[in-house]
C-alpha cells in the first residue's frame, strides 16, 4: 500500500514538474519576443532621422528691438524661422535699419537669404547684399558677407563695389564696422567716377571707363563722433 502510495506521488511530481517545465518554456518563448520586438522597435525609432529643421515659423516679421529702452534696431523680413540650437533663419531676405541713441536711421542692411549661427554669433548674408550709411550715402554691395558680432565687424572675400561720393571703388575682400563709416576693401581693382561707373553710364555707343590705376588698399576712416 505504501509501495503504491509512493508511485502515486511520485507521478503527480512528474506531471507537476512537467506541466512547469512546460510553463517555463511558453513563459521563456513569450519573454524572448516580447524581448526581440521590443528591440526591434527601438531599432526603428534608432533608424529614424533626426528631425533638423525650424521648431518655430513666423511670415511678415515686423519687429523693433530694443536695449536699455532705446530702439537699435528694425527688422523687416517675409519668414523668419528658428532651430532648436538657437540659430535663425531668414530664407526670403531680411531689411534692417539700425538707430543711433537719437532714434535717428545710421544705417541700412539688406540680403537675400541670412542665415545666424548662435554657436559663432555669426551671421551669413547671400544673395543681393547690400549695406548703406545713411548720413554719408556710402554704399556697399556684394554676393555675399559675414558679421561677426563679437568683433563688431562685416567681412567678406567676394568680389565688392562701394559708392562713396562721386566715386565707385571696386575689388576683393572687404572689412567694414557696422555703421559703415569705417571700411577697407583688401585687394582694390579699380575707382571709376559715378559718370565712367559701368553700371550706369554704358549705354549706346559710351566709351569704356579709364580706371585709375588700383591703389593698394581703399579704406576710410570712421566719421569722429558727435558729427551725426
């Protein structure tokens, strides 16, 4: 009777054991695909590009920006757009005009397509790109240009044409401070008088402009302060 009893409970631990190995091996099959899918979706989410453009867009920007309650500056620009690093971009062109403390217009900046990097503070203008002091009507216009705002500077290796007076000096390579009054184009081509300048005087059967002979640098000194 005893003998029996022990077989008997010896076939129930079988049929036990077996029933939990058979448990544990659904239990393992559903934890491994649980697992490789769960895998596979982080997988997929991994291989998914990173979203890189504009986290904010504004059309018609109207804006006047102030320091220490005195207007510096106006923008006027078709679509502004801003990234997630902090950089802004103008792709349909950007008009600035920038205030003395008086509230009176110094100068005028206008490009095609900017672009401003935060990491540099640096801002890259294309396009038709041109700047304009509003007191001495000099004028600047050129492919392409940088401003770096830590120096305090424009620059630019592309080809330039500065009107100033009744003068157009032309050449590669330009610094320039931001009022435009202080300037220094690198490698000077030539300086033509508003009635030989190209742009405007070659019509019909006008002769070609006689440029003087290019100095080594163009530049002009800022204006003194106190003269606006």
């Amino acid at each position: 009777m005893k003998e029996d009893l022990k077989v008997n409970n010896l076939h129930k631990a079988q049929k036990y054991l077996a029933v939990m190995d058979n448990f544990h091996d659904r239990f393992l099959v559903l934890y491994l695909f649980i697992s490789l899918n769960s895998c596979d979706q982080r997988k997929d989410l991994v291989d998914q590009p990173l979203y890189e453009g504009p986290v904010s867009s504004l059309d018609s920007v109207n804006t006047l920006v102030s320091d220490s309650g005195l207007f510096v500056m106006h923008v006027e620009a078709p679509k502004q757009q801003e990234f997630e690093t902090g950089d802004i971009e103008w792709p349909e062109g950007v008009f600035v005009e920038y205030f003395d403390k008086q509230g009176n217009v110094t100068t005028l900046f206008s490009a095609d397509y900017v672009y401003y990097t935060k990491k540099e503070e640096l801002y890259h203008a294309k396009g038709d790109v041109v700047v304009r002091n509003n007191q001495t009507a000099d004028e600047l216009t050129t492919e392409e240009l940088f401003w770096d705002e830590v120096k305090e500077e424009y620059y630019t290796e592309k080809f330039v044409t500065i009107k100033s007076d009744d003068e157009v000096h032309t050449g590669e390579g330009l610094k320039a401070n931001r009022d435009f009054t202080s300037y220094q184009i690198l490698k000077p081509s030539g300086t033509f008088t508003l009635e030989d300048d190209p742009s405007s005087s070659l019509k019909g059967d006008s002769p070609p402009p006689n440029p003087e002979i290019a100095p080594d640098s163009v530049s002009k000194k800022p204006v003194p302060k106190g003269t606006y």
